[in-house]
C-alpha cells in the first residue's frame, strides 16, 4: 500500500470522526438559558447578601455599596441577551427589598 493511500484513509477516517461527533454525539455540560438566567440571578443575590451582611453596621458605607452594585446589575442586564426589560427591574427590585436574615 501506497502512503499516499494511507494517508487519504487516515483523513477520510478523521474527517467522518469529527462529523459523526459534531452532530450525533450530544455534548455535555451545555445549559440552558433558564439554567443560565437562575445562575446570574443566584449571583447577585449572592453578592448583594454579602454585602449587606459586611457593611451591616454602618448604614453610610452599606448604602454607597449598595447603589454601586444595584448600578453594576443594572448596566449588566442591559447588555445581557437572556434577560428583556421586565425582568431586568424584577431582579432589581428583588435585590434593592434585600434584607439580612
């Protein structure tokens, strides 16, 4: 056998590999925009409690961090494709009601 042959065997059998995993073998880990939304949505409750609960004591310093973070969200969400407009100020308010627990 020629290697010339050879090779052309080995690209055939490599390009059919890579098209039998590109559109049959599902991948793994991908997930879906709801999945996606809830773990930003979890995100910022996260940071906000966080910060709500280090800056608890002084209300002057709580309030600056929280206006910057709530201004973070807000510019976030704009630019984000999974979010519209309705649900951008619902996480809004939802995190500016934020209380300690």
């Amino acid at each position: 056998m020629d290697i010339s042959n050879l090779l052309l065997i080995i690209l055939f059998i490599v390009f059919f590999y890579l098209i039998f995993k590109k559109y049959f073998i599902p991948k793994k880990g991908s997930k879906t925009a709801e999945e996606k939304k809830e773990e930003i949505v979890k995100s910022y409750e996260d940071e906000m409690s966080r910060i709500l609960y280090e800056n608890k004591h002084n209300n002057e310093v709580l309030l600056k961090k929280k206006k910057e973070f709530l201004l973070k969200v807000n510019n976030e969400l704009k630019m984000n494709i999974f979010f519209d407009d309705n649900e951008s100020q619902a996480i809004i308010q939802k995190l500016i009601h934020m209380k300690i627990d």
